[in-house]
C-alpha cells in the first residue's frame, strides 16, 4: 500500500475549504479567522494560505474586504478538483486522501462499460480517507490506451486531477448508481469492513465533454462513517 502523490499543499487547503462550505459547516456570510491566526491553527505558513484564499475567492466563494476579512459566499455548484466526491464525513465535508493498494494493467472484464477501443485497461484499488477516517475501498478502471503504463508515483489523491493534468483527459460529469453491495474478497486487512459484509455502494462512469466514456469505478463506502451527498443548483 502506498501513499498517492499529495496535490499541493494550497490547493488541499482550498478543497478543503470548499467542501466545507458546500456542507454548510462555513455559514454564508460568516467572516473566517484573521489570516495568521487561521494559518497557526492549520499549521501552514501564511503565504500559502493566502494562495488558497486567493484560489476560494476565484471559485466566488469568498469575498475579501480590505482591512475587514474574508467572508464565505454560498454557491450551488463551483469547479473544483473535488466537484464530483461526493463522499462527505457524517457532519458532512472532509478532506479527500488515497492510499494506493495497486495498479495493473489487465484485460477487461467481460460486460465492462465501454472505456476507448483497447482490450485492455489499467485497475486502480485504493482505500479512501476523508479527513484521515477511512471510509471507503475504491476500483477503478481506465483505458489501457490512455497510457501504457501508470505507476503508484505517477497518480495524485484526485484522480481527476491526474487525468487532466497527466493525461489530458477532462472529466465534465458522472452518472453514479447507488446501493448496497457486498465488500469484494480482494478487500485489505487495512480495510475495516470484512470481505462478505454488506455495505454502501456507488457504480460510476465518467464521461468527457463529447460523451465519451471515459473511467468506470466501483466505490464500497462505511455508511456509518461518510454519506453519499449530490447537491444540485436551482435549473
């Protein structure tokens, strides 16, 4: 098991920040802790906090008064690299974090979701934290002809992330199905939930601008640990 390459430090800073206002735990219209007080409870350094405010505030969630504070602004849907998480901590938000259990490069299964024209694709297992508290055991399919090989070292926390800047392969939105599944034989003994037990479960393609299929996961989630949230704008 290894640990994913971490997304720079302000941008875990300002994903963190935006999931927490997404779940309401930052009130609209709240004004946030002084600068330096702030950056002293994170344990990061000034300058880097002010990247991820100046980040927040791009995204318009975040309006800065001069000489006043930084005030959070309420949004229903905003670009992020976390936008299509929606695992949340039962007091909702939670920073996303992987650990990597393996990557191979196999044939795909039989009745597997149309991803590229390649016989083959690269399997992603990993376990998923949301601010440290495991919540969940992922698999995660991608064309083999996205790339011939992908190594732990290679991947970000944010997959999505990965596929962008990596490969540039752009995710504009998802079609989960949720319910309850089994967790699958091949679960780790780092992994709580024991193999057989029955457990949360979401079934996800991801698509690109153009409709095509691009990534297929398959997510077994602690219900009693995270929630499965979809917030939506008004149409």
């Amino acid at each position: 098991m290894a640990k994913s390459s971490a997304l720079p430090k302000y941008i875990q800073l300002s994903e963190m920040l935006i999931r927490e206002i997404a779940a309401g735990r930052l009130a609209d219209g709240s004004r946030l802790p002084p600068e330096r007080e702030m950056a002293e409870d994170l344990g990061v350094a000034v300058g880097t906090l002010r990247k991820a405010l100046a980040d927040v505030e791009v995204k318009g969630l975040l309006h800065r008064v001069q000489g006043s504070g930084n005030y959070v602004q309420h949004r229903p849907a905003v670009e992020s690299v976390y936008a299509f998480f929606r695992l949340e901590l039962l007091k909702g938000g939670g920073l996303p974090t992987a650990d990597v259990l393996s990557v191979d490069r196999l044939a795909k299964p039989d009745g597997f979701a149309q991803l590229g024209g390649h016989k083959e694709g690269h399997r992603i297992r990993r376990l998923r934290s949301l601010d440290g508290v495991l919540i969940a055991l992922e698999e995660i399919w991608l064309d083999a002809g996205q790339r011939d090989q992908i190594s732990i070292s290679a991947l970000s926390e944010s997959l999505y992330h990965f596929y962008r800047h990596e490969l540039g392969l752009v995710i504009a939105s998802v079609e989960d199905r949720i319910g309850v599944d089994v967790v699958p034989d091949w679960s780790p003994t780092a992994f709580h939930l024991n193999a057989g037990e029955v457990t949360g479960y979401i079934e996800r393609v991801s698509w690109t601008a153009t409709k095509e299929p691009a990534e297929f996961s398959r997510t077994w989630y602690d219900a009693s640990r995270a929630n499965y949230i979809s917030r939506m704008g008004k149409g």
